[in-house]
C-alpha cells in the first residue's frame, strides 16, 4: 500500500502556468496545471491521501483538491481513501504552532507501518512544509518527501492562482492530457542535513569503541535500518560483552575481517579477554582492566601447564576442586612432585596464577622467559591488591606509581604471551581496532552514496 500525506496550500488543486501580460490582463487562462498535491496523486497514485488543512484552505481548497483527485481516480478507474485533517491553527506562518506534525506524523505512521509513506513538502506556508521536512529527518519513520517542481522550472510568485469557480473545472487541465503531461516530482535527500552530524557522531562513538552508544545512535534511523553498519556494530557489541558465538568466524570472514580461526574455545576466550582489556586502557576504565588481569592471567598460565601430557598429569595430582567448584591446591602433593618448595606442607589455597609461575620455575612447561611471567605477577599481585583494599581513584599515573611499570608494556607483555605460547597471528589480538576500520570505511560509503529510493 501507498499513503500520501499532504498539506494543502493555495496552489492546490490547480495554478495556472504563464503569467498574462498586461495587455491581455482580463483573459481567462486555458493553461491550468496541476498542484502539488494533485500532481503527487496523479504519479504515484496512493491508496490512502491525508490531506492537512488549515482554517483558511479549508474554506475552498481542500475541498476543490479532494474531489479533483476523486475525479482523477475515476478516470484511472482506481479507489482511493481520502481523509482530512484540520490544523485548527491561529496562524499557520507561526512556527511555534507546527510542533503538531510531529504528532500527525506519528500516528499516520502507526497506522500504516507496513506501508510506504510520501510526504507533500511542496505545499502549504513555509512554516508548514520546514515543519514538515523537520519531522521526517528528525524521527526517520522512513517516510520518503517528495517535491513537486514549478512548470517554469523557477520561481512562480508572478503567477496567478485560479479562482474558486475555476478550481472546481479540471476541463482545461493541461496535466490531465497526455501529450502536455510532464512529471514533475523528485525526491530530494533532505536527509543529508541529518546525516551529516550522525555520521560524525557516529563514527566519534566507533572510534572510542563505544558500541551501545554507536547503536543508540541508529537504532531509530532508517538509513541503517538492518544495514552493514549495524550488524558490524551489534557483532563488536557482542564480542565485548565476552559473549561466545558459534558462528564467529563465519561472520568476521562475511564483514571482511582477515581472522585466523582459533579451535580451541579456551584460547579463543583468552584472545576475546585481551581484546576487551584492551578497551578498557582506552577508555580509561582502570579498575575493571586491574580486575581483568588475573582471570586472564589465571587462565592462560593454566592452559599452558595442562596442554603438556606432563602438565596435566600433575595437575589432576596436586589440584582439588572445592564444593563451589573452586580449584584448590594440595600444597603437601605440590611439594611431593618437586613443584613448590612451601613450608605450609600440609595447607590447602586457592589456585591462583603466582602458583603457576612458581610451577614454570621447576619445569619446561612455557615457552616463554619465565622473567615475563614473573614480571606480571608482581604487577597482577600490586593491582589486584589495591583494588581491593583502597579507595583510592585508579588513575593511569598512580597504576604505574603503585606497580613501577607501564600500562603499556604489561599488555605487550601478555600479548608475546598469547603470540608465543598459541601460536595466533596479530590480527586476532587487534580484533576491535580492524573491525572499527571497517565500520567506519562503511559509515562513509553509505553515506557518499545515500538515495532515497
């Protein structure tokens, strides 16, 4: 179905089409065209046509414009659902009066959702049609404007409107005849105003890997509407939200991301981890990249020692788990295996990733200089520490005060890390940084090439 919303305005239904020179003032015009309204009807032939009236177009203009498009849809031998709408306005050039098209709008769209939707920007005052415009890239219903051009291709303030009487004559119609007919209407892209400020908004929020923002943003504008954009947003949404998806790969390869699969799925949640670690130095979040590093830690240090057949037997040796489902450490069986040297031979704790670089300094398990490992406990151990037990605001400089090391080495640390001891390629590690490339690459293609279809 096909909806045409239009105000009408004093050039509805017809306008004649030259002006009269001054000597043949009194002559009656024999080349009348259609109005905008009129003109839309007749080209796109909607199913349903609202037409918005004011007091002073009620009078005779509304009334003339509906029954000529009734009288056009006989002879096209089609129905068509006319309804009017009365503004009820004191002063249709007031703008402060056209806040209710916001409101017309809104439940004309809610009506008809399922359906496409014209609007008439060429009629009515100029605070009508701004109004107009101004609703539809504001609130993106999808609606599509449509503008109905002079016949003189210029300005026609110089050309006399039809009477009353002649209004309701359609005889001397030039557009109803075939060989003078010519159409008139266009679809200009009044959504570039929009779109300009969204895309820079847009493409700040991508760039500071805030992706619920970045869906906030879009998620009522038609332009993206189950768009490239939005699917590659939804998916880095997802990725840092630490949510594991089967079909990952599948997808990054359909975005164009060059990623090299990861079968196993523990590794995979390490990668995705240290991907989410690394936003959160970016954006500053420093107590929740503290909380971060032990689980992380913890757990590619664990999948170290157990992927050796040596490794795993003595972990399934010396390692309990608790009723809650906890790993704990028999301290008497670590030091019966030459693991740890501990004085607390009979103690139990929870495992913990100090444990294993105690462990890395006994065997050949890593292939890694175990001085990173121990690097990064200190740090781990000074971090998580403080978080714990301090008030005190986690700002990048007291980080580095606290633990005498960079933010920034300690993530190039756990990135040789997860190089050396997986084996996985670069572009993995650098999920968020690629696919915010390619985000943003197709932010400025759709918007070098929007139409309104």
């Amino acid at each position: 179905m096909k909806v045409l919303i239009s105000n009408i305005g004093n050039t509805d239904p017809f306008r004649e089409s030259k002006e009269k020179s001054e000597s043949n003032e009194k002559r009656e015009s024999n080349e009348k065209r259609d109005g905008a309204a009129l003109h839309i009807a007749r080209v796109y032939q909607p199913d349903f046509i609202y037409l918005i009236s004011t007091k002073e177009m009620s009078k005779h203009n509304t009334t003339n414009t509906k029954v000529q498009i009734e009288n056009l849809y006989k002879k096209l031998n089609k129905e068509v659902k006319i309804s009017i709408i009365k503004l009820n306005e004191n002063d249709p050039s007031d703008f402060d009066e056209m806040h209710v098209y916001e409101k017309i709008h809104r439940e004309i769209y809610e009506k008809h959702k399922n359906d496409k939707i014209y609007v008439n920007i060429s009629s009515g005052t100029p605070q009508m049609m701004f109004a107009a415009c101004l609703d539809i890239v504001s609130n993106d219903r999808g609606f599509v404007p449509v503008q109905v051009k002079s016949p003189q291709n210029g300005a026609n303030t110089n050309i006399r409107h039809v009477s009353n009487e002649e209004a309701q004559k359609p005889n001397d119609n030039l557009d109803d005849k075939p060989e003078f007919f010519v159409n008139r209407c266009c679809e200009p892209n009044i959504f570039v105003f929009r779109n300009s400020v969204l895309k820079v908004k847009l493409k700040k929020a991508v760039s500071a890997y805030d992706y619920i923002t970045a869906l906030e943003l879009i998620k009522d504008v038609y332009l993206y509407k189950d768009s490239k954009v939005c699917k590659m947003l939804d998916f880095a949404y997802k990725y840092n939200s630490m949510e594991n998806d089967s079909d990952f790969y599948k997808k990054a390869q359909e975005f164009g991301l060059q990623l090299n699969e990861i079968a196993d799925n523990e590794i995979r949640l390490i990668v995705q981890a240290f991907n989410v670690l690394k936003i959160k130095v970016y954006r500053q979040e420093y107590v929740d990249f503290s909380n971060r590093i032990s689980p992380i830690l913890f757990s590619i240090a664990k999948h170290v020692f157990v992927s050796t057949p040596k490794g795993k037997e003595l972990y399934d040796k010396i390692i309990e788990i608790d009723d809650n489902d906890v790993e704990i450490i028999n301290f008497k069986k670590a030091v019966e295996n030459g693991l740890i040297f501990n004085n607390r031979k009979n103690g139990y704790t929870f495992l913990a990733f100090k444990h294993f670089v105690k462990i890395f300094e006994k065997g050949n398990y890593s292939k890694v200089d175990n001085r990173i490992y121990e690097g990064l406990r200190k740090f781990e151990e000074k971090v998580r520490n403080k978080t714990a037990h301090s008030l005190k605001p986690f700002t990048k400089v007291y980080i580095e005060r606290l633990t005498e090391n960079t933010i920034e080495s300690v993530l190039n640390d756990i990135n040789t890390l997860i190089i050396k001891e997986f084996e996985i390629n670069t572009q993995n590690l650098n999920f968020f940084e690629e696919i915010n490339k390619l985000i943003i690459n197709e932010i400025d293609i759709m918007n070098d090439n929007i139409s309104i279809k």
